[in-house]
C-alpha cells in the first residue's frame, strides 16, 4: 500500500492506495503547516480527524507527505510521526512544492508554483528541486497568495483604499470583521494565515469590479517579480537541462492551487504583463499524485 498525502494549510487531502495501485480510500482533513504547528498537534488532528484512514492504512509500505513548511528538521520530525502512527516500512515527508512539482511536471523540468493559502515556487529538473526563493510566509513574503490578498484587502478596506461602494459591499458581507476582531484573530489566535485567506472569496465575488480585478493582477505581479525571475541564474547554471535559455521568460510557468484557479484570468494577464507564459494550471495535485506514484 502507498499512502499519498497533500497537505496545506486549510487541508489535507488523503489517497491511499492499495496493492493493486487502485484507490482504496481518499478522505480531507484539517489542513497543517509543520513550520507554524509542533507535532503533536498534528497527531491530535490525525486522531480526530481520520482514525479510519489510520486504521486502513496501518502498514503501509510507504508514506509519501507533502507538506507545507516541510523542510529539514520539521521534515524529520513529521516523517518520525507517520511511520509511528502508520506502522510504515517508508516514510517520505516532503515540501509540499515537491509535490506540486511533481504533479504539475511529472518527470519533466519546469518552473512550479502555488497558489493557495499560501504561495512558493521552484526550479524543477524533472527529479528534484534545483532552486527554491524562500516563500517566507504571509508576513514577509507569500506574495499573490490567499494570505496575502487577505491580508491586503483587510489593509485597504479599514484604511478606505478601495471606493465606498467596495468598502460598504465588505463590510455587509463581513460585519463581524471589526478592527478588535481582525487583530485578535490574526495576532492572538491559532492559523491566522487561513483566516486572512478566508477573505479570498469575496474578491471572487466582485471580480468584476475594476478596482478588485486591478487589485489581484497587481499581486500576481508582485509574485512573478518577487518568486519566477529570481530563477534567472540558477537557470542559466543549469543549461544542460533547461535548453539554454536567456532567462526565466523563456520557460512555461505552471500553477497549482485555489488562488491560482480562482483567478485564472488575472493570473494570465499579470504572466503577460511580465513576459511569461503559463503552462498548465491546477486546482489540486492529488490527481497527478496518483497516476505519479502509479509509475505512470
């Protein structure tokens, strides 16, 4: 049995596999960030949330875990919780942009990203990640994330940035989204970059409003500056596998996450803005996932 795990910070999506490599069982839980939480309450989540899954899975023959904030130290400690908790032979914690990565390349190379609640890129060369800029979270990074247009969309509304037509129509949408409110549920609560995504929608909603639809080109902007053309010298480094390209605006750009199907348009219209082409975009990389550790 494989164990296939998607994991970010709003959900977690579940495949195992069977012996037979079919679908056996596919379940979501809570999401999980291994840089924000500890393990332990990660294991209560489990517990919680899917002690089924924890029952049929148990032995399995491999963990494959792609996890946000999954990186060194994190990375061994969540691999040391599942192989306990799923009496696993292998377990593989893994960032979760390895695992959008794979999903959206397979075994070819590229330029990965998401765009979720959270955003983060990648140099791909079909195998591993060559080159990663440091997403660096929704306070000092994250740009054209969930978190981040959130969190700027609180910024502009409490400070009157958009037209009163915007501002009026937000807070009837949010009338519990006061100043005491959004301060302590982004300074003194748990998972304040999921609550700041939250706000997504109502830009979905209003979409059609220039100044909203102007509002998220501009962040997606800021995450082709900030996160695909800092690739331009790791890039050319690696010639040998990339074709020798001048720079990054010479290599298709994919994406996987709810910002960036939510947004699809603007997001193509910021890549245009910028140079670039987009290559494939993907709401969730479980499928992929699938048919990736199926061998195919």
């Amino acid at each position: 049995m494989i164990l296939i795990a998607d994991a970010g910070s709003t959900k977690i999506e579940w495949t195992l596999l069977g012996n037979d490599r079919k679908v056996a069982l596919r379940t979501v839980t809570r999401g999980h960030n291994a840089a924000q939480a500890d393990v332990d309450s990660f294991l209560r989540l489990l517990h919680t949330d899917a002690p089924a899954l924890i029952e049929k899975a148990k032995g399995a023959d491999e963990i494959f875990y792609y996890g946000a904030g999954c990186a060194g130290e994190r990375a061994t400690a969540m691999s040391r919780i599942l192989s306990e908790t799923f009496n696993a032979a292998r377990c593989h914690a893994e960032s979760d942009m390895l695992g959008a990565a794979r999903a959206l390349c397979g075994r070819e190379a590229g330029i990965a990203c998401i765009l979720g609640t959270g955003s983060n890129s990648c140099l791909y060369d079909g195998k591993e990640i060559k080159a990663n800029i440091p997403p660096m979270g929704f306070i000092l990074g994250d740009e054209g994330s969930g978190a981040v247009l959130g969190r700027r969309l609180l910024g502009m509304v409490m400070k009157d940035g958009f037209s009163a037509g915007i501002v009026r129509k937000f807070r009837e949408r949010f009338p519990e989204a006061t100043k005491e409110e959004i301060i302590a549920r982004v300074y003194r609560h748990e998972r304040p970059g999921a609550y700041l995504a939250s706000f997504a929608p109502f830009l979905a909603e209003n979409i059609g409003e220039d100044e909203i639809s102007g509002f998220v080109v501009e962040e997606f902007i800021r995450f082709f500056e900030f996160n695909v053309r800092g690739y331009d010298t790791p890039l050319r480094d690696n010639a040998e596998i990339f074709g020798n390209p001048a720079d990054t605006t010479s290599v298709p750009v994919s994406f996987i996450g709810s910002i960036a199907q939510h947004f699809a348009p603007q997001l193509h219209e910021a890549a245009s803005l910028c140079g670039y082409t987009i290559n494939r975009i993907e709401k969730s990389p479980m499928e992929a996932l699938i048919e990736f550790h199926r061998g195919k």
